[in-house]
C-alpha cells in the first residue's frame, strides 16, 4: 500500500494540469505544482484559504457539489491576480469539476490551453486581416475600373464628335 500511496503522490506532483482540491465551504485544501505555477501561488500560502482568491467565480464547483454532478470540458478564461494585467498573463484552461463525496471535498482538474486559445486568436486575426486585405483590393480594382470607364466614357464621346464633324465636313463637301 505504502507504494502505491507514492505513486500516487508522484503522479500529483509531476502531472502537468492545474488540480485543486476545495471543501465545501470552498477553502482550499490542496494544490499541486502545476496548479501554483499556473496561478502564480505559493502552496503554502494558499492552502485554507478562500479558493476566491485564486479563481474569482466559484458557481461551477458550488452546482457540482450541490447537484452531485460532473461538469466535463468547460473552458474558462483566469487572470491569476498577483500578475500583470496583460493579455499574455491570462491562463485559458479547460476544467473537469467533480465531487468527492465521502470526503466532502471538490476536485477540479485544469488543462491548460492558453497556447491552443493564443493560437485561435491569432488565425483569427490573420482572417480579419485578410479579409480587410481583399476589400481594400477589390475597392481599389472598382476605383481603378471606374477610372478606366470614365475615360473609356470621355474618349468615346470625343470620338464620336470629332466623327460628327467629319462626316459633317464630309456632308458638306459633297453638296
């Protein structure tokens, strides 16, 4: 059992996701390395205290705990608050809340994916750029068409007078 008790702990101790481990009045009673790097904590410091510290909106671990229920996949935005506020501190993660009943505890899993979100942004930037990139084309191809008809316009009306005066010139030497 010993052993198996230290895997356990290396597993908490090595894996790369956020987990945080609250009571029900939504204290904090563990955290793992991943957690403390992600949200800029010191583990000592945090534990027993409010997890509204860290995460500013507790709904989704109060609803599991409440409904008994396992929320999956949810993607939530956090701007760990002893950090900058720029866009580059913000950590994008997606959760798996769950409830620990026989220890009235709730557990939350956090895999980060600020990388995979920055990288959304940025295809989404490069298509609004894009985008604005061709409007400006085809405005500029219409302007220049317009241009080019309206000289087309003036020099076929140029044309077309100086033919009227030929064939009046032409109309008049004949008679």
């Amino acid at each position: 059992m010993t052993n198996e008790k230290n895997l356990w702990q290396i597993l908490w101790e090595y894996d790369p996701n956020g987990l945080i481990v609250v009571d029900t009045q939504m204290n904090i009673t563990l955290v793992n390395p991943a957690f403390c790097k992600m949200f800029n904590v010191n583990q000592t410091e945090i534990i027993g205290k409010p997890a509204s510290i860290v995460l500013e909106d507790l709904t989704d671990f109060q609803k599991v705990w409440e409904k008994d229920e396992v929320i999956r996949g949810k993607e939530k935005k956090y701007q760990p608050e002893n950090q900058a506020n720029s866009e580059a501190d913000i950590v994008y993660v997606k959760e798996v809340i769950f409830p620990i009943r026989d220890q009235n505890l709730i557990a939350c899993i956090m895999v980060d994916i600020t990388h995979e979100w920055q990288r959304k942004q940025e295809m989404i930037n490069l298509r609004n750029e894009t985008v604005t990139k061709v409007n400006e084309v085809v405005d500029h191809q219409m302007k220049v068409v317009q241009e080019i008809a309206g000289l087309l316009g003036e020099t076929t009306a140029e044309t077309k007078v100086s033919l009227l005066k030929i064939i009046k010139m032409v109309n008049q030497e004949t008679l």
